[in-house]
C-alpha cells in the first residue's frame, strides 16, 4: 500500500465515523459524555505521549474517533464509537480501558504493527 492509498483510506474511515448526528438526538436520556485519553506512540526517536479531555454534550455533533499519534501509522485511529454506545446501553456512569493501535507502523512496512496505545477513561452524566 503506497502513502496515498493509506491516506485515502484513512479520509475514508473517518468521513464514515463521522455522523453528523447530534449526541442529544442520539442518546437523548444523556447530559454530557466526559472523554479523558493517554495517548503514546514508541519509536525509535523514544515515546511521544499526549493526554487530552473533551466533553460532548447534547448540541455537539457525536464523533468518537482519536488519531494515532503515529504520523506514518495506516490506520484511521481509534474508534470509541462501540465502546461509548455500550456504555450507554448498559447504563454504566464510568468506563476505562486501552486500546493498541491496529494499523501498521508505515505503509512501506506493512509487517511491523504500529506502537500506538491509547488509554481511556470514559464518564457518562444522565439526565435526571
């Protein structure tokens, strides 16, 4: 798979997990979904790590997908599009958990898995 390739089909994943449905009209019994992740990518140049936090709340267009910090990485990210729904499905207040990074570490090494690993923590706030 050349560079191209891979980034097209990451464009493609993406637009995909991008709904463009509002989480108010989605998961209409919820107030705020609280998103807090670690990210880390290890490399030979060592570890980048990254943490970010964002909230979605009813008004906010639902999109649950993290980029691998990994810049050669082929895979789209991280998808926490299942793992928030089941959440909610289940009625659960507070979820974590990891996710290793399924693409490969570039599109000219399609053996070498990519290093990418994100861990979550995922807190849901229902309506009264």
């Amino acid at each position: 798979m050349t560079r191209a390739e891979s980034d097209k089909l990451k464009r493609m994943v993406k637009m995909n997990a991008h709904m463009g449905i509002r989480m108010g009209e989605l998961y209409p019994k919820v107030e705020s979904i609280e998103i807090h992740c670690e990210l880390t990518h290890r490399s030979f140049c060592g570890a980048p790590h990254e943490k970010r936090t964002w909230t979605v709340t009813p008004q906010d267009e639902v999109y649950f997908m993290i980029d691998c910090l990994n810049n050669e990485c082929t895979s789209a990210g991280f998808d926490l599009r299942d793992i928030v729904s089941s959440a909610i499905q289940s009625h659960q207040t507070e979820v974590s958990g990891e996710m290793r990074c399924e693409g490969r570490e570039a599109p000219d090494h399609p053996e070498q898995s990519c290093s990418g690993v994100l861990k979550y923590t995922i807190k849901v706030l229902y309506k009264q």
